[in-house]
C-alpha cells in the first residue's frame, strides 16, 4: 500500500475543527497516510511573528497534497500578508477548482454536476493599484499572459478528461477588454480545440452569470481569468447549499492545497456546530489529486448519503454536532 504524506493546515477560528474532522474521515479509508502539520493564519502570526512560517512552506512541500482549514484576518494590523494569497504565490498554485455538484437536500438545485477552473496568479489581482490626482483617481492593472492562460486552460482539459466531463467553456469579455480577455480567450480556446475529445464553447462572463441562475445544468467545466473566477464561483457555490458545502483546491505543478472555501467563522470557533462537509468534500478532491478516484468517489457518495438522511450540522437543517457529522459519513463509507 503506497505511504501518502498530506499536510494539514489547521489555521484558525473553525479551520482545526473542520480539519480534524475531514482528517478523521480519510483515516477511515483503506489507504495510509502520515501526516504532517504546518502553522498558518493569524494563531500562527501571534506565536512567530508571521502568518505563515517558512517550516509551513517546507512542510507543504514535503507533502504530496495539503488539506488546509481557515485563517482568520486581523481587521488592523498594518503590513499584514495575507498567508492564503502568499502560500499560493509562492508555490504557484495557479489554477483552483470549485466543484459544484448537486446534493439531495432542499437548499440544492438539482441536476448540477459542474467545475469551475479559475487562473490564480495573475489579472487585477496581481497588477499593482494606484492612486493617483492626490487621491481622485485611482488605476489598476489588469495583467493577462499567454503563458498562465495556456497552462491553466491546460489544466481544465486535463482535468475534464479525467473526471469525464466532455465540454469546457472558455468564459471572458473579449468583447470590451480586447487586449487583456483577447489573449486569454484565444489562448484558451486553442488549447480547449486542440484535445479532440472535448468540446470547445466560449461565453461572454455577463452571460455566463445569468446563465448559472438560468440553466446551470448546460455546464460541465468552465475555465476562465482570476476575477471573473472569484465572483462566478461564489455564485455558483449558492446554487448548491452554500458555504458549508463548498469545496476547492489550488493545483500547481509541485504540488497542491485543497480548502474549504468558507472562513474561520470565529462565532462557530469552539461550539461544535461548524459543518464539516465541506472540509470532507475538500479531503475527497485531494484524493482525487493523489489518484486514488475510487476512494474519492466513496468520500462523495458518503458525504450526499448523510445529507439525504438529514445526518447533517444544523446549518443544512440537521442537529448533528461537527464530529458527529463526520462520524455519520465514516458510518455510510461501505454502505
Ligand atoms: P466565514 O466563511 O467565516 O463565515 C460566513 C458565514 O457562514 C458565517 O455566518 C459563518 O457562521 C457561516 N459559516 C462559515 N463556515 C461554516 C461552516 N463550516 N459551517 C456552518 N456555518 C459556516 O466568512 P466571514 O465571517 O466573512 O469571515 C470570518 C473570518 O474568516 C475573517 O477573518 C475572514 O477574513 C476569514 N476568511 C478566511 C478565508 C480562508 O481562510 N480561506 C475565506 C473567507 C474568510
Ligand atoms: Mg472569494
């Protein structure tokens, strides 16, 4: 049996709640993992002086994928680095996947089974801000190359083959933003065109929006730029129970970091009411990640048997506590 070694990142508020518990699940699996643990967020910041120590990096560079929680972001502490932002930059995890998938529970839609693929390194994101007219006018940049557009269309093709979707939607605004979504898009879909078995499709990210509430159903994966991907995918994520649900992974080509997307929800810290799904549904694409789909698949169907039994948090309607919302997954693994 191959060794995995997956480093968990805690953090802060809920984040080493809903760690512990996704922790508990991949345990539970026929598969064996040591584990490593690395410091990170605003706990970390107190005890070192730095939200996310070098001995962090080191360790997710040890690992073959990392399982990350929350932080929590201190409201006024000047010069603070966000270490979520600083981790994927400085391990170049330039594409992150939001799955969203629909679950046998009244706050889901039915009939979705999508994948958005957002480039992470770069557009306004990265392209400095300033102010300028003594502060009447401010200017940002919007940086789009054809190097990071190509790789993480690459990866969304890849990444639909695998998991045998057969369309990608290449979203932009190539339509206003000539130069900038120009590459991207014609970049895109080249790559998109040249893997035979998938279909290439292009819309317009206005369009895209509407159609997510129209007809989410149509899509299968979308890849498209950094801000474009941040708001889409927190709509799309609405679509199918919200924040206690939502999963996602930062992939680049060293190395990987899955994370829920919610934060470290300080007023749950400590009360036992977090959801933990999640974190588990974050714990299933690392599996996924590390090859082994046959038990990420068993996480998955695990996870929407306990949402169907209503053996949930009672943020999705039930009354289980975090652990016992984990320990009803780990109860339907062989079910
Ligand atoms: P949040 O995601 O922590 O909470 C938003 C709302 O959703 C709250 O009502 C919370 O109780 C609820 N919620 C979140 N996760 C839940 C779960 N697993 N189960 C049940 N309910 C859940 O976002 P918020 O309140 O805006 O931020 C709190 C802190 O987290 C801030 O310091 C923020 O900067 C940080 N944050 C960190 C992120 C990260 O680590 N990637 C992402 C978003 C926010
Ligand atoms: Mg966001």
């Amino acid at each position: 049996m191959r060794d995995y070694r997956v480093c968990l990142l805690p953090g802060d508020g809920i984040g080493p709640e809903v760690t512990r518990a996704a922790k508990r699940v991949l345990e539970a699996l026929p598969l064996r993992f040591t584990w490593l643990n690395g410091e990170i967020g605003f706990e970390a910041y107190r005890r070192f002086g730095t939200p996310l120590p070098d001995e962090t990096l080191e360790a997710i560079l040890q690992a073959d994928a990392s399982l990350f929680g929350a932080v929590t972001t201190p409201p006024d502490i000047p010069n603070y680095r966000s270490p979520v932002l600083r981790m994927r930059q400085e391990l170049d995890l330039f594409a992150n996947l939001r799955p969203c998938r629909s679950v046998p529970n009244a706050q889901s839609r039915q009939g979705i089974d999508l994948m958005l693929v957002r480039e992470n390194t770069e557009d306004l994101y990265a392209g400095a801000e300033r102010l300028e007219e003594g502060g009447e006018r401010a200017v940002g940049e919007m940086v789009i190359t054809r190097r990071a557009s190509e790789r993480v269309a690459r990866a969304a093709c890849e990444l639909a083959l695998k998991r045998g979707f057969s369309k990608v939607t290449v979203v932009h605004k190539a339509n206003v933003l000539r130069q900038t979504s120009g590459l991207f898009r014609r970049t895109a879909l080249e790559v998109v065109r040249g893997f035979s078995a998938l279909q290439a499709e292009e819309m317009l990210v206005d369009t895209c929006a509407m159609e997510l509430v129209r007809a989410p159903e149509q899509f299968e994966v979308i890849v498209t730029t950094n801000l474009f991907g941040d708001i889409l995918s927190d709509e799309a994520s609405m679509l199918v129970g919200g924040l206690g649900l939502a999963s996602s992974g930062n992939v680049g080509a060293r190395t990987a970091v899955f994370e829920p997307v919610h934060g470290s929800a300080p007023k749950l810290a400590g009360t036992g009411r977090a959801n933990p799904l999640a974190a588990i549904l974050s714990a299933a694409m690392l599996l996924e990640y590390l090859g082994e789909s046959e038990q990420a698949r068993r996480v998955e169907v695990a996870v929407r048997r306990a949402i169907a039994a209503g053996q949930v948090t009672e943020d999705l309607g039930g009354s289980l506590s975090t652990d016992g919302a984990a320990e009803a997954v780990v109860e339907r693994l062989d079910a």
